[in-house]
C-alpha cells in the first residue's frame, strides 16, 4: 500500500537539503562581508596605502586640475577618475576605496560560486568558493584598499557567462562588456580578453563568426570611452608603459637600466604599442624565468615568500599537487603504455639536462608541467567546452602576462579562480578515486569502513586548508597593519597590543598642518601619506636619488637626478607634473633614518652636523620612530 505520509517526508527532506545548499554560498559571502568589513573599517584604522593616494590625487588633477599632466604608467584613467569622483560624495579616500573593496570582494566570493557550479558540481562550486573566501592575499587586497577588487570582480563577471553550459549571443557580449569595463581599470583585462578570444576561434563551434564579432564589438564599445580620453589628452591609444614596470620588476641590474633609460627617453605622447615591439627583445630575456618561476610561485607556491594564492600559501609546492592534481583530473585521455613511458620519459630527460646546466632551482617546474601539458593536448577536444572556457583565457592571460615579473600577488588576480577551483574538484572527485583504485589493487573488503576513512580524509585535509589559510590571513595582516614579522610567533599572545603603520604618517602629518599656509607648502618625503594628513603639496624621494657626493642642497634640488629618477618623481609628486613644466623646491623634508639612504644623506641624522645647511631647521623629532622634520627656509 502507497505511504503518503513517508513520501511527503522524503520530500520535504530533499527540498530541505536543496535549501540548505543554496543558503550556504551566501552565509558564506556574508561571514567574508562582516568579517573583512569589521578589520577593514574598525582595525585598520587611521589607514595609509601610497598606491592608493597615487591614484587618487591622480585623479582629482583629471577631474579639477590638468589632466595633461597625469600619467599613469602601470593602469588606465578609469579608477583614478571612478575613486576622485565617487570621493567628491564620500569625503574621505580610504573610506571610498574600502567601501570598494569589501562591496566587491564579497561579489568576487559569491561569484565564483555560480562560476565553479557551471564548470563542475554543487559540492565542488562551495568548497571552491569557501577556499576563494579564505585566501589570506584576497583579504590584505580587500581590507589595505588597493585598486584591484572591481577589476576583478568584472573578470570574474566575465568568466560567469563565458563557462555557461550554452554559450547564447546575450552571453557573449555581457562578456565583452564586463571585460571591457575592467580593462578601463586595469590592463591585465585586455591579456585576458585576449585569451577569451583565443577560446572563441579554437573551441567555438556554433555560430563562431558571430560570436567573435560580437565579443570584440561590445568590447571595443565599452574601452571606447577610455580610448577617446586618452587620444584627445595624451595622443596614445593606449596610455600606459610596460617599460616602467620592467624598471623595478626585473632581477638583472643590465635589464632594468635598460627599461630606466627607455622611460626617461620616452615622449609624453609617444605610441606605446610600437615601443613594446622594439622593446620585446629584452622583455624575452627574462621570459622563462617569469613564466616557469617567479610568477609561477604566486600559484604554486615555489618558495618565493609568503605572498601568493595557492591552496596552501605557507607551504611549499601544495599547489603542484592540488591544483595541477585537479587539471589533470579533468583530461579525458585512454592512451597505450608505450605513450604514457613517452610522456613520463621525456621530463625526466629535461631534469636531467636542467641539472647539468645548474637550472634545476628555477626551472623545476617545466619537468612537472611538461606531461599535464602533453596529456591536455592530447586530450583536449574531449574536455567540455566550459572547463576550456575557464582554462584557455586564464593560461593565455599567464602566457601573456609573463613578459614581465609580477612582484605583487594581487595583479594575478584575474586568474584568482583557478586555484580553488581545481584544488576543490582535486579533493572532491580525485582523492576519492585514488583511494578506490588503491581499494581495488589491494583487493580490499570492508567497503563501508573505506568510504568513511574516505570522507574522513577529505575532511581532514578541508579543514586543514581553512585554518592553515586563516592562520596565515592573520600572521600576514599583522605584517601589513602593524609591521610584525610573518610569523607563526606572532601569533600569540592575542592580548598584545600592536600599534598600526598608520600613525606615523598620521603623527607628523598633525605637526605639519599647523604650519602656516601648509595647503601651498611642499613636503619632501618618501611616502604620500605624510602629505595627505598634513593637506600639502608633495615632493617624492627614495633618498638614493642623484650622485652619492651630492650636498644636501643639490639632492633637494635634484641637481644631479638622472632624467628617469626625475620622471618618476614628477609623475608621483602632488601635484603630479608629467610633463616637467614645475622646479619644485621643498619647504620641508621628512628623514625616516629606518629607511636604506645613500650615505651622504644620513647625515640628517644629526641635525647637529656642520655639513647641514643653515636654513634647514629641525621642527621635530618622534620619540617612537626617530622620524625627523626639517624645515627649509
């Protein structure tokens, strides 16, 4: 006889699971929203972040000042502009740019939920997400309020429609649109539309011509606001300088002097895209060494420190093994012995060779990507169109990208979601047939006992990656807000007291803003900060500036600067100055003796010293700090 009561119960029960499901990925997008908003807005409090102020003032000069006058070599116009003017309501820099930060870090942990779910299962898109939302570099992004949650936030909008299951016209041109909006932002955007075209031409096979023309019109109508500024301003269709970043972002001495010499050789209205081509020759010098090492590190964790976004941030190759594990998981391949010794063979003949030419320290990860490669290759039309859809653009965008050494995790960002991603399918769907197979070759009974040490196993290893990743969270906002090594140390005593960065910007900018007329008065130091809390103008230094025999007259003069040392000035100064129309001398210079100083300017140190100029007075000096202020008659 038919049971309704025990049918309805098992539906309800279903229904009651289904719900539970769906409430989980917003629980936790709201825990990420608090918690990240609560350190944010309460801890981190005052704030300093230069980057932060460079873009801002930058800017205001846009808005209200000269925008001939800005340049901007590593980003576009459009979050200067976009943080100026939505500060114009708010009043205050930092509280507008955490209020993008947390607004659309949040978005970027609850995206990548629907993201991972049209790729992979439901259990694989939460865990996924979960693993997004205790990344410790994604927090010190959100709460020390640099410029890349927004950008990032609108790639991963891009990839949300670009992996849909059925890939519809309306789709496409959301993607070109959120892609083109965030490369008004940032110029990573433009290598990863790259790669989305690149996945459209390959792998597309409906309607592809429409679908290209498509994506490449909405893309273009959406930067066209951007173009037009900067032909109408600048006369550069692209107003940025890759040669700038390869300045400080190289480890060879030769390079960056290189790079040093073509910013300073630079005209303001130069076309930038032809001065990458004649540059590429020295941009591929170090090429391997970005791709297979340095920027390597910020996914896999190769030993490079503690700034980078692998599953296991503090532990060294977790990320070969969890998210190449999860890649390989997704190849479809049914090979003879005979290509599996072929493709096995073949690193262990480049590890060698890499040994002999002493190159196995950097290049370790080419014998270990080389079969994931080979076997994606071989098995790549039977991978489904949306996991391509997620791989193709983020691997175009590394490829890309490489050209130069990523020095800050956060400009990988818009590749953020591969990582969790793949780590999460690794551990949901791969460990469980690892152990099925070692099950069936030992010929193991007890089958009940196994899926459970199999569950148990799994969620060993989940809650050890969410406290390893909080763990590190916390030892690497405590470096960043109040200067403590990264540590496990550090950890405890909880109860310490720790006093932020902040207040020493915040400590001279205070004595500086009683001085008379301050708002007109420029302040030589090495951080804007100084001059936003005291509402002056700004003089930039790293105090190496200039010949190592240079009085202290000349330095401030900047006599002996070389053309590119004063270029970077100008472009940094407030206001900024790209095109050297200003002489600014400063009427007060801020000495940090913790700094590295070229020698014939420690002399500072002693306000005492007969080689300090006469009309330098000495105004204060902090107890805690040693940070002096020089008044300059």
């Amino acid at each position: 006889m038919y049971d309704c009561n025990n049918s309805t119960n098992q539906i309800s029960e279903i229904t009651s699971k289904i719900k539970y499901w769906k409430l989980l990925p917003i629980l936790i997008t709201i825990t990420f929203f608090v918690v990240s908003s609560y350190v944010a807005f309460i801890v981190d409090n005052p704030s300093q972040d230069s980057d932060l102020l460079f873009y801002f003032y930058s800017g205001q000069e846009i808005i209200y000042g000269d925008k001939e006058n800005v340049h901007i070599f590593n980003a576009p116009v459009g979050w200067p502009i976009l943080l100026a003017a939505t500060d114009s309501i708010v009043k205050d820099p930092f509280i507008t740019a955490k209020l993008f930060s947390v607004i659309f870090g949040s978005g970027i942990v609850l995206i990548s939920y629907f993201i991972i779910r049209n790729v992979f299962e439901e259990k694989v898109a939460i865990l996924g997400q979960s693993l997004i939302a205790v990344t410790p570099l994604l927090h010190a992004e959100v709460i020390i309020t640099h410029s890349e949650m927004l950008p990032t936030f609108l790639i991963f909008m891009s990839f949300y429609f670009i992996t849909k299951k059925q890939l519809l016209q309306k789709h496409i041109i959301l993607c070109g649109v959120f892609l083109g909006l965030s490369f008004m932002l940032r110029p990573q955007s433009l290598l990863m539309a790259g790669g989305t075209i690149m996945f459209i031409v390959f792998f597309v096979k409906k309607q592809k011509k429409r679908i290209l023309f498509y994506f490449m019109l909405f893309f273009l109508l959406s930067i066209s606001p951007l173009l037009i500024y900067n032909i109408s301003v600048t006369g550069n269709l692209i107003d940025i300088n890759p040669n700038f970043y390869a300045t400080y972002g190289s480890d060879s001495e030769s390079i960056k002097e290189i790079f040093k010499n073509k910013v300073a050789q630079d005209e303001p209205n130069q076309y930038n895209i032809e001065n990458i081509i004649n540059n590429l020759k020295n941009h591929l010098d170090t090429y391997p060494k970005n791709l297979f090492y340095n920027n390597s590190h910020f996914i896999f964790n190769l030993g490079l420190g503690y700034d980078n976004f692998s599953t296991l941030p503090f532990i060294q190759f977790s990320g070969i093994l969890f998210v190449l594990g999860g890649i390989l998981g997704v190849f479809k391949y049914d090979f003879r012995k005979i290509h599996f010794s072929w493709i096995l063979g073949i690193p262990i003949i480049l590890s060698i060779w890499l040994i002999a030419i002493n190159k196995i320290e950097e290049y370790f990860l080419v014998p270990i990507i080389f079969p994931v490669v080979i076997l994606g290759l071989l098995s790549i039309k039977k991978i489904d169109t949306n996991i391509l859809a997620l791989l193709i653009p983020s691997l175009i965008f590394m490829l890309s990208i490489s050209m130069i050494i990523i020095r800050s995790g956060w400009d990988l960002f818009g590749i953020l979601i591969i990582p969790s991603t793949f780590s999460a399918f690794f551990i949901i769907k791969i460990i469980p047939k690892i152990i099925l197979k070692i099950q069936n070759k030992c010929k193991l009974k007890f089958h009940n006992i196994i899926k459970k040490t199999t569950l148990s196993i799994m969620l060993i290893i989940i809650i050890g990656i969410i406290i390893t990743n909080l763990t590190s969270s916390v030892m690497i906002e405590k470096h960043l807000l109040f200067d403590e090594p990264v540590t496990y140390h550090n950890l405890l005593p909880l109860e310490q007291e720790y006093e932020l960065n902040s207040l020493k910007y915040v400590e001279i900018g205070e004595i500086l803003s009683k001085e008379p007329d301050i708002e007109n008065k420029i302040v030589m130091a090495d951080n804007n900060n100084y001059a936003y809390y005291a509402n002056s103008k700004y003089l930039w230094t790293q105090f190496n500036e200039g010949d190592e025999n240079d009085t202290i007259e000349s330095f401030i003069k900047r006599e002996n600067w070389s053309k590119y040392e004063i270029k970077i000035a100008n472009t940094v100064n407030i206001p900024p100055d790209r095109n050297g129309t200003y002489d600014p001398i400063p009427d007060y210079l801020i000495y940090d003796g913790n700094m590295d100083i070229k020698k014939n300017l420690q002399i500072l140190e002693n306000p005492n010293d007969p080689r300090i100029p006469e009309n330098f007075e000495l105004i204060y000096r902090s107890e805690k700090t040693g940070i002096m202020i020089y008044k300059i008659e």
